[in-house]
C-alpha cells in the first residue's frame, strides 16, 4: 500500500548538501509534496536532528568535516534518529563507495546526476514505507482502552532506556503503581465504571508528570509503569509520594476498601549505571510493590 502523500500534512525531508545549487535543485523537485530542510555539513545533520526528526533524509557523501558515511553511521547509533531512511546522493559510482553506503546503513542511493522523476519516486516510495511502518508500530504498541503505551511497548523501552543509561552513566528508577483492591471496586460497580477508573488514573498520573523522557505504560491489567531515566532515588520516591496523594485526593468512591475511595499503592527501584538489568530492576520494583501492598496498601516504596 502507498500512502497518498499528497493528503497528508507534508512529511519533512532532510537535505544534508554541501553545494547551494544542488540543494536548491533537489528542494525545488520535492517541495510540492513535501517541507524541506537544508543543512551543509553532517555534523549539522547530527545537530539538527537532535531537535527535529526528519520523515526522510537525503545525503550528500563528500562534504568537508563530516562527510555522509559518518553522519548516517550517527544517525543510525542514535535512538531517536535509527528509523529515519537516509538516501545518499551521490557523485559516487564505483563498488566500492555502494558497498560503504550499504555499511552506513543507508537505506538507498542516487547517482547524480539524477532524473527529477526518478528522485521524486524513489523518496516517495521510502517516505510511504517509513508513515506506514510508524503507524503500524504506533498501533501494536498502544492500550486501546487508556491511550498510553502497552506492556510490548514497555519491555523494548526499558531495555533501550537502560542501555542508553549504563552508556551515559545515569541513573534510572522504575514505578509500578497499582490501584487498590481493583477488583472488588470492578465487583461493587461494574467493569465500565472499572474502565473509566482506570482512565481516570492514568490522566491524573500524566498530569503530573513534568519530564518528557518519563514513560507512562499500562503494565497489566491495574499495574502502571513509569519509567524515569535520569532520576534519583528521592526523585522517584517524591515523586511516587505525589501520584498517590493525586489518586486519593481524586475521592473516587470505594466502598469495599478500607479508605472508602480509590488509593493506589506504588513500588519503585533504582537501577545505578553501569551495570543496570532490566530483570533485577523488574523483581526490586515488584518486591517493593509487593511490600507496600502488605503494609496495608496506599503508599510508597522505593528502594
Ligand atoms: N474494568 C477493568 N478491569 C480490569 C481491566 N484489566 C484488568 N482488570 C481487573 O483488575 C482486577 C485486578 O485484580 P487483582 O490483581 O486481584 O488486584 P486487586 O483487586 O486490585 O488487589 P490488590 O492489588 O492486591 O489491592 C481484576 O479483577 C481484573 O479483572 C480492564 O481493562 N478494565
């Protein structure tokens, strides 16, 4: 299936060019169909994408400093830029210089010169592949019912987060918020009403949530998971302290709890760099949880 590009809000495309003319060139063969951005020189590409993702970029090979080899191998060892195509465009024929794209990671190339028409299909056909695979990994990993990230979504996060963590020495805490007595409030009223409980939760935790790297998952059934990289222990424990006195003070009614209203107990732990494990981290939280449910539920332990 190709995506009819033309309907969409236009994707942005990237061009990574040293020379004005052939940047222009290429801007002016897209722009009816899409935004585009210039930039001269790969590092310029690295930085330019720290703060916008691109839908496709297009590579010069020979730039001075950093040439386009280079910047793709970044690119593509960067998280947030991996699943960007690169398209080199290149002066570059000979078998070797293919066979290095291909290294880089690159996703395909166009030796210049290029035919407009030929450069116009070849980034459509990439751009309808990379809209159509994002939507795709968008709806397989999103709960249907709270609209945040499922538990697929939260065991590929976790494992990325960490390793970016243990690589950048920073600290990492995880929560686990669990409502209380979940079932018999979906007993006493009924599972609709468990329904809108749980939205309810889950839009009183992301209001006060204030980091854009923290990730809010649907756990399982009643479970939330936070991830928090970057965060200390009294980060995660203040912070755990605020969501449970958000749920309280919501005063949902609970008549067979034994605060008489929908509370929340929460377990976290901390994962130190460089030597964080998702399985270790996963059974401290879990513990946790398991303790403060003991104690006599609504409240927090984090350790
Ligand atoms: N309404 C509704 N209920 C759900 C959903 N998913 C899971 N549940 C219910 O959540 C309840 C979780 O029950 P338990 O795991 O026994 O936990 P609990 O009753 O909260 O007990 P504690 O955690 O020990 O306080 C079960 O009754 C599930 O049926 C859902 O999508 N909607």
């Amino acid at each position: 299936m190709i995506y009819d590009l033309k309907s969409l809000n236009k994707p942005l495309i990237l061009i990574v060019e040293d020379d004005p003319i052939s940047a222009l060139l290429t801007s002016s063969a897209l722009t009816d169909i899409y935004k585009t951005h210039h930039v001269s020189s790969g590092q310029e590409a690295l930085d330019y994408c720290q703060h916008v993702l691109p839908d496709l970029i297009l590579m010069d090979i020979s730039m001075p400093g950093m040439d386009g080899y280079a910047a793709c191998r970044e690119l593509k060892a960067s998280l947030s830029s991996k699943d960007i195509p690169i398209i080199f465009v290149t002066g570059h024929t000979d078998i070797k210089s293919e066979d290095e794209s291909w290294e880089a990671g690159c996703a395909d190339f166009i030796t210049k010169p290029f035919s407009t028409n030929t450069l116009r299909k070849r980034v459509n056909a990439h751009v309808s592949s990379k809209l159509m695979t994002d939507k795709f990994k968008r709806m397989a990993t999103l709960d249907g019912l709270t609209n945040i990230q499922n538990r697929r979504f939260f065991d590929g996060h976790l494992t990325e987060t960490l390793s970016v963590c243990n690589k950048t020495n920073q600290p990492l805490c995880v929560l686990l918020i669990d409502i209380d007595h979940f079932k018999q409030y979906n007993d006493v009223n009924d599972h609709l009403v468990g329904d809108d409980c749980l939205r309810l939760v889950v839009s009183t935790i992301r209001m006060k949530l204030k980091r854009s790297e923290y990730c809010l998952t649907r756990y399982s059934g009643d479970v939330f998971a936070l991830i928090m990289p970057n965060s200390t222990l009294e980060q995660a424990t203040e912070l755990a302290e605020i969501l449970r006195l958000a749920i309280k003070k919501l005063a949902l009614p609970h008549s067979s709890s034994p605060f008489g209203e929908v509370t929340v107990s929460i377990g976290g732990a901390l994962a130190q760099a460089p030597n964080m494990h998702e399985t270790d981290l996963m059974k401290r939280a879990d513990a946790n949880l398991y303790f403060a449910k003991n104690a006599g539920r609504n409240q927090v332990l984090v350790d």
